[in-house]
C-alpha cells in the first residue's frame, strides 16, 4: 500500500522548488510588473471580468474579456516609464498604476469601446451587481443584436430583439430562462411572418 501523504508531499516539494527555479530567474521589474498585474486582475475581476495572467511569457500579461472565450479581450502588461503604467495593445495612452480605481475604469472604458465599435447601441452601463452585468454581457455576445438588461423594478430579465420586421421585447423571470426564449423562436409570443 502506498503513503499518500508521502506522494503528496513529494509531488508538492517539486512543485515549491520548480517555483523557487522560475522565480528566480525574474528579475526585479518582472516580478514588479506581476505584482501590478496581479493587483489589476483582482479588482477587475471583482468588477465581474474574466482574467487569465500570462506570467509564463516575457514580458508577462494580463487578458481580459467578459467569458472565457470572448472574441473581444484587452491584453495588458505593466512596465515603468519613470513610474509604473498599464500598457494596452488598442490603445496609446499609458494607464498609470499608482491609481487602481482609475485603472478599472479606464481599462472598462476601453473594453467597452470594443463592444460597442462591433455592435452600436449596445448599452453601456448596466445596473445592479457585478454578476449581473457578467451575464448581461454574455447574452449581449452569444446574441448579437441582442441587447439584455435585469430589470430592478420588475425583478425579471429583459432583452430587446431587433428583426426585420420591427423591435420585439421578451422577457423572464431569469437569465436562463431568457436565453431559452432568445433560442427558441417558436416559444415567442407573437407569430412569425
């Protein structure tokens, strides 16, 4: 019979020591830019956004996205100018790091800037909670054309579908049940022309 807890703990010292060899080879300012990043990736992902580190290449990134396989994601590194900023690839200007908040917001602004140059009128902001406007978000690109909000007052989930035969609104009392209802057209309660 095998000692688990010996296997265990051999499988996790080589993990420590492999650790110990990468982490050793980083020099300052890369374990300075994983330290931002990861900062980043926290308070973005608290705000209800996907992130992925990418500490394994040189230098090392941050991906953002809304879901896992979003075809619109921002991919950040972190360097120092004189002082330490963000760096974008869609966009020039250098986010500082010193001021997380600002960061988000910036880093948001430009995340949505992509959504709403592929889709206009998709709305902007969106009320209540980081997970509702997670799922708000994954409606709006499984469905595109489709803008989905919760509605607060209501306590019910809203989308309005534009056809071409005019603006059509569904709505359910959650986003799973909305989502069936954006599938299946037969369940929409007007006739299809």
């Amino acid at each position: 019979m095998i000692d688990e807890s010996a296997m265990t703990l051999r499988l996790w010292g080589r993990r420590a020591r492999r650790f110990v060899r990468w982490f050793g080879t980083r020099d300052r300012q890369d374990r300075k830019a994983m330290w931002h990043l990861d900062r980043l990736a926290e308070a973005l992902a608290a705000q209800g956004w996907r992130t992925r580190r990418r500490f394994h290449v040189s230098p090392a990134t941050l991906r953002v996205g809304p879901t896992k396989h979003a075809p619109a994601t921002e991919e950040l590194s972190a360097t120092h100018f004189g002082r330490w900023v963000y760096l974008t690839r869609s966009n020039p200007q250098p986010i500082p790091c010193a001021d997380l908040d600002q960061a988000v917001t910036e880093v948001e602004r430009i995340l949505w800037g992509g959504f709403t140059s592929r889709a206009p009128g998709r709305p902007v902001t969106m009320s209540g909670n980081a997970e509702t406007r997670r799922a708000a978000r994954v409606l709006a690109e499984m469905f595109p054309g489709v803008q989905a909000w919760y509605g607060e007052a209501t306590g019910e989930w809203w989308a309005m579908i534009s056809l071409p035969t005019g603006d059509r609104l569904l709505s359910a009392p959650d986003v799973h049940q909305l989502r069936e209802q954006i599938t299946l057209t037969k369940a929409w309660p007007w006739r299809q022309r």
